[in-house]
C-alpha cells in the first residue's frame, strides 16, 4: 500500500515541525539547492512536490519567483499558513496543471521518493513538457535498491512505501525523457539514514 495523500495530510503539521530548518543542517542539500538556484535563468520556478514549502521558501529568499504544488491538500494547508506570501497548489508530478514551457526551472526534491519505477518516465516526461528550452530540474532522490515499507514517521502511524535508485538508472531515464546532464552530486548515508545515501541530479532541457 502506499496511502500518500492520506498519510501526509495526517502528518503535515508534525512534519513540517520536525523538517522546516532541515537545509540548514544538511551541506548536501544547501549544495544541491544553491547550485540549482544558479543556473536557473530569470522566470518562473516550480517547486514540484513542495511538501510544506520549507524548501520553497529558502529558493524564493534566494531571490527565485517561485511556487509550489504539492499532492496533498494538508501539507498545501500547511505551506500557506507558513509561508502566505508565496503561493502553493495541489497538483501531481503525473499530470501538473501546467503550460507547456512554462518553467525556467523545476524542483523535484525528493518528490518521488514514493513513486514506483514504472511510474517514474511518466513523471520525467511531465517535468520536461513544462519546463521551456534551456530550463533545469534538480531531482533529489534517495540512493539504493528496491523499497521498503514506512509505518511510522514524524510522530504518526503512516502507509508508505519508500523507493531508492541507482544513479546510472535514474541519470539514463531522465536522459530518455530528453534531458541532457549538467551535475551529478551524491553522498553515504549518514549514520541516521538507515538504508539509503543521497543523490541529486542536476539536468537540463536542451534549447
């Protein structure tokens, strides 16, 4: 099973509690992000799966005009009451209700970290319909194989299902869907993070 909608909107306020300073922690993820923020030229940015906004947040104090959609209504509830100056919208990275070219930039920061394989091309497909020529996405995923099950997070009982990658899979079907490399960060796991280590590839849609 893999309830997402119904396991983050009960989780929403606890997690957004726990991880809204977490980029400020994480060397990594400061990295990945501020290297995104300067290749992306002057237009619109969307964070796609925002989750409560944090990271949306940090980009727009980046100077970015940027937005973020997110699956579940809870964690939008969340990033609105957070953040009002900035806007937020549900929507899936599987079907965004978004322009064709319509991006400069795209974020899927750990976004799909609960979708399936067979589900990933649609989603990379999307994710390069909306973003114009020249855009760049910055995908950040957790390193691995196989999945496990989620039960418990952020003080909640949660049904979820966690996907890790191989970069070279994740790098071959971004480059499928059209996208051209421009960065490739990972790192080990850090003694908290049982399982996975972290990746974040950094592509672009070619002009």
């Amino acid at each position: 099973m893999n309830d997402i909608q119904g396991s983050y909107n009960t989780a929403a306020v606890d997690y957004h509690a726990i991880l809204k300073d977490y980029h400020h922690s994480d060397p990594f993820e400061i990295g990945g992000l501020d290297y995104f923020r300067a290749l992306v030229s002057d237009g619109p940015v969307g964070d796609l799966g925002c989750g409560t906004g944090r990271v949306t947040a940090y980009l727009a104090g980046q100077g970015l005009d940027v937005f973020g959609v997110d699956l579940t209504p809870g964690m939008v509830e969340v990033a609105r009451r957070e953040y009002p100056e900035l806007r937020f919208e549900v929507g899936s990275l599987l079907g965004l209700d978004l322009k064709d070219g319509e991006l400069a930039g795209a974020l899927a920061w750990y976004s799909l970290v609960h979708t399936p394989r067979e589900e990933l091309p649609v989603a990379f497909a999307e994710l390069f319909r909306v973003l114009r020529p020249g855009g760049v996405l910055a995908h950040g995923f957790k390193v691995g194989a196989g999945s496990r099950p989620l039960t418990q997070a952020y003080g909640h009982a949660v049904d979820l299902q966690v996907y890790m990658y191989d970069v070279p899979e994740v790098a071959g079907l971004l480059a499928d869907a059209g996208f051209v490399e421009v960065a490739t960060l990972t790192r080990a796991a850090l003694p908290a993070e049982k399982d996975a280590g972290q990746a974040a590839l950094i592509v672009r849609k070619p002009q």
